[in-house]
C-alpha cells in the first residue's frame, strides 16, 4: 500500500518500536506498585514525562498521560469548564475544530447550559480579532487547533495568546496535527492546555499526552490516584515509552523532515495535469496536507479508484470512518452548498514518503481524472 493518510495515522517509527519491546519484554512491574520491579517502572514513566516536558520546554509535572488526542481534548475542555463554571460559562472555540471539541462543547452546552461561541472562517482565515471581539467577563475558555486536520491550515496561536495574556480566559489548544511536526513551546505562546497524541508522529496509538500550565481539571477518570491524582488508571508504559522515543526523535529532526514533505508536496502539486484540479488552501498551512479538489468527480468514487490501485488517501478527518460526510472544515470555509464538499479528497505527507510514490500517486490521479 503506498501511504498518503498519515494526518490520518503514521507509520510507528522503528526507534519507538524498539524501545516499546525492550518495556514490554523486560518491565513487568505497575508503577503504582512499591515493589522493586514497580519503583523500576515508576523511574521509566519519570523519565518519560521528564523526556516529553522537555521537548516542549516545560515542567514535568505539567503532563498528564492519556489515552490520545480526544481524551486530551476532553479532559481539558470538560475538565476546565466543569472545574470553574463558577467563573463563567462562555466558551469560545472555531467551527473548525475537530470533532473531539466540538461534540465536547456541544456536551457542556446541552448537558450544563454552557454559553459556546464558534468562531467561522473570514476571507479564509481565523484571526486573533475575531477571538478578541467574542470575548466576554464570564469567557472561561477559548480552544482552536494549532493546525487543521483536513486542510494544514496553521492558526494564529501565538496572536491569540497575546490577546488572551490581558483576559482571565485560559488558552486550550489542540495541537494533535502539529507537534512532531514543528517546535512547539507553550509557555512562549501563552498556551495553558495542550493536547497531543502519540500516533501522529510516528508513535503507538492508544497514548497521548495533555499539558497543563497549574490550572485545576475536574477529572474525567475516577478509581486511583495516578497522573497526581488527575486521570485514574494504570499508564500504559509501553505506549508511553514509545511516545516520548517518537516525539524526541521527530523534533531532533523537525527541519529536514519539514524541507521533505515540503518537497513531495510540490511534486505533487507539479504533476497533476494543470486543468484537472484546485487546491483547498489557506495561508499558512502545513505542506503535510494537501487537500485538493477535482471538478465534477465525487470524492467518494476517485477514494474507491485509489483504493483499488492500492493507495491510501482520505476525504477528511479519520474520526467520521464508516461513512463519507460531507466536510465541516471545507463547509466552514466555502459553505454548505459548496461542491467542493464532495470534490476534495487529502492527501497526507509524511517524511516517510517518497518522491516515486509522490509520482506514482500523480500518475494514477491523472489516469483517472482524464488528465
């Protein structure tokens, strides 16, 4: 199978897989447990957390394991809201987002009468105004993603945190398609909840991580006093040894791999006959995602094609699998009526990737396409 859906999933990394056998094979200890194969457990999940927090330049106790990315979200989302509804309950977050924070909101406000503002693409963009015009005495929260997940577009993080440095709001932001991908530094973007999951640069799926910058969460998780006392069960060790080998090494190698995908993207761009096609592009955006649309071809049928010539492409976020919807982002930024909601296909890029596949994948789009 020639690989194009890594914002989907990505390939586990050799050096994760590695060190995820070393723990499974030779770690059998619970690192609650204060025996010596235990406390041996319990120093290899400090060393993790210790490996991860300085990654993001933070301190260790600031991260919370989890289960990935929507347990993250949801943690930070609920787990703050419910925490301080006392405060407030506006909650401002993008129509954007993935759907592990919008059907979280969706819960406060049905569930708890919380008061959401989603925010809608203007002239393509999301811009820190916009934020700063929603913002309300009794806005508790605001969310938005680092980095889109069906289009690469990046958001305006570090304008949202400078706005926000003058609100007692606190900042969540998911930044499950962006880290690994680029340096990532919460404290310098006044970012207070962070989320991230392991499977999207090249580590186990199944763990992710939550940072917190000291604010208080309601738990999610009730049973034990693991992650101090803020999300009960027993850690997955190996997944989170695997975690923390393939964050490190993907940052070691941010830049180069960056250039890469950055490279193949072209290629792709480059190869596909000139008439046949359009990009569904903001600025700025990741080249690890190319979300690209064919006129008068239903995106269900050119995914079927691809598919049968052994190639692996996607319409959209990986969490609606089971069904071809139509897009919420695309819906966001050119309307429901759109017809690029079931012209546009992804195409996601890892450094794995090569330049043949790159070629291969134009030529058999062209073929189909009549290009």
């Amino acid at each position: 199978m020639i690989y194009f859906d890594n914002a989907a999933t990505t390939a586990l990394s050799k050096s994760a897989l590695t060190a995820m056998t070393d723990i499974l094979s030779t770690i059998h200890g619970n690192p609650s447990s204060t025996h010596g194969d235990g406390r041996k457990a319990a120093r290899i999940l400090r060393e993790s957390r210790s490996q991860i927090a300085h990654s993001l330049n933070v301190e260790s106790g600031s991260i919370i394991f989890t289960s990935g990315g929507s347990e993250s979200n949801n943690l930070a989302i609920k787990g703050y809201a419910l925490a301080h509804r006392n405060q407030g309950k506006h909650i401002i977050s993008t129509t954007i987002e993935h759907h592990a924070v919008l059907e979280t909101l969706d819960y406060l406000k049905n569930e708890w009468e919380f008061d959401i503002t989603l925010i809608k693409p203007k002239n393509n963009v999301i811009t820190s105004q916009q934020i700063k015009d929603a913002l309300r005495p009794d806005t508790i929260l605001v969310s938005t993603m680092f980095a889109n997940n069906e289009t690469g577009y990046l958001l305006p993080i570090k304008e949202i945190g400078e706005v926000l440095s003058d609100h007692p709001a606190i900042f969540h932001v998911d930044a499950v398609q962006a880290i690994g991908k680029m340096p990532i530094y919460p404290k310098e973007l006044g970012i207070d909840l962070l989320s991230a999951s392991a499977h999207k640069f090249h580590g186990p799926k199944g763990v992710g991580f939550l940072y917190a910058n000291h604010v208080k969460l309601s738990k999610l998780l009730h049973g034990g006093s693991q992650e101090n006392k803020r999300r009960a069960g027993t850690e997955n060790l190996p997944g989170i040894v695997g975690m923390a080998t393939a964050l490190t090494e993907s940052l070691e190698h941010w830049k180069e791999n960056y250039e890469k995908v950055e490279q193949l993207a072209k290629i792709i761009v480059d190869n596909l006959s000139t008439n046949s096609f359009y990009l569904n592009q903001q600025t700025p955006h990741l080249p690890h995602v190319l979300n690209i649309g064919f006129p008068n071809l239903a995106n269900d049928l050119l995914l079927l094609r691809l598919d049968l010539e052994n190639i692996a492409v996607s319409t959209g976020s990986a969490c609606t699998a089971g069904a071809i919807e139509p897009s919420h982002v695309l819906a966001s930024f050119y309307g429901g009526n759109s017809p690029k909601l079931t012209e546009s296909i992804r195409i996601s890029i890892s450094e794995l990737n090569t330049e043949e596949e790159a070629l291969y994948l134009t030529q058999k789009i062209n073929d189909i396409t009549g290009g």
